[in-house]
C-alpha cells in the first residue's frame, strides 16, 4: 500500500513535494518510482494523494498540489508517460453468459472510469447488469479476481491472475488510456525535476 511505501523516507524534513497519483497504479510501479526519486533527491519528503485523477489539473492550477499523473482517454498538455489499452478483464474462473445480461464491475465516482465501460456496451448494444459497484481499484480487482463479473483496467493493471477479453469474447473495443505529469509552473525545480526522472524512468512507454 502507500502508506508502507512512503515509509522508506525517514530523513527530516528540508523541502516537500505534494504529489498526486492514479489509484490504478501498480504497488510495484509505485514503489520504483519512490525508490528511484529517493536516490535521486534523498532529502525530499513527499505528501502524496493516490486517488480518482479527474480533479488533479485543477489542484495543480489552484496550487494545491506540485505534481500529479493523470491518467485518462484524453491527452493532457504536460509531459508524456505512457499510453496503454483499457481492457476487459475477468477471472480464468468466469464463464460469460451466453443468454444473459453481462454482469460488470464499476467504479462508482465522477471521472472518465466511470463511463468507459457502460458507453462501450451500450454503443454495442451489448445487455448488462451492474453487479458491484466501488470507488477503489482495489475492490474492483478483488471482485474481478472472485470471478463475479468483469470490469474494465489498464492493460497493465490485470496482472497474470486475469484474463483479458476482447472482440472474440463478444466484447467491444475501448479507448486507450493516457498517463501525463502535470507540474505546477512554480514548481519546477530540482525536486519536482526528480520525481519526473523517477516516473518516467518507472512507467512503460
């Protein structure tokens, strides 16, 4: 979790950078990124959110935040990261239906993961029914990994204990998904210059 990551910075406080980060993050890529930035700038200290992403470019305008990835179909003016399929996900366990709605996954807040899932179907004109609904990615894995239904993740979110679905699975095609680091214009100095280094050096392109 974050929390454990963040505890590997244990010097005092000289300089802070308020960060924020996709919730679909890996833990793994998090905590690379963290490593990398520790090496990089050993005496910052982070305050980092790790949430919904929508409202991160208005943090970063409002100066509420130093830096965020937002992650989203739309390509932000910032600095490129990746770009990556979103994809329809289930457990090797789940059998999809072949006379029934489709039982999804979703996540239950106001952003973009919101609609990708139930816009596709609908454009479709594939049948479904919202079986579990959540704010948190990690839920969603939780009930996708169960074999309760299928959802919608980054590519590289699904991990070797799903399977990804596609055309051939009856399922339509969805956008790709955008990762862009925003910095605040005042920010721009060497700490907010590492933590770049440390998430670009991290992500796949």
């Amino acid at each position: 979790h974050l929390q454990d990551v963040l505890r590997m910075f244990e010097t005092p406080l000289s300089v802070q950078l308020r960060f924020g980060i996709p919730d679909d993050y890996e833990n793994r890529i998090l905590a690379e990124a963290l490593t990398r930035f520790a090496g990089l700038h050993p005496a910052g200290n982070i305050s980092a959110t790790s949430g919904c992403t929508a409202h991160y470019p208005a943090a970063i305008q409002d100066g509420k935040m130093d830096m965020a990835v937002c992650s989203g179909p739309e390509k932000l003016q910032g600095v490129h990261i990746s770009t990556e399929p979103a994809v329809w996900a289930a457990s090797a366990s789940f059998h999809l239906p072949a006379d029934k709605p489709l039982p999804i996954a979703m996540l239950d807040r106001a952003c973009w993961w919101q609609t990708i899932p139930t816009r596709a179907l609908n454009s479709a004109l594939r049948d479904y029914a919202i079986v579990f609904r959540t704010e948190s990615f990690g839920s969603l894995l939780a009930a996708l990994r169960a074999g309760l239904c299928v959802g919608v993740l980054p590519a590289s979110c699904a991990g070797d204990d799903l399977c990804i679905l596609g055309e051939e699975n009856g399922l339509p095609t969805l956008p790709e998904i955008h990762r862009t680091l925003l910095c605040a214009p005042s920010g721009l100095n060497d700490i907010t210059s590492a933590m770049a280094q440390a998430i670009q050096a991290t992500m796949p392109v």
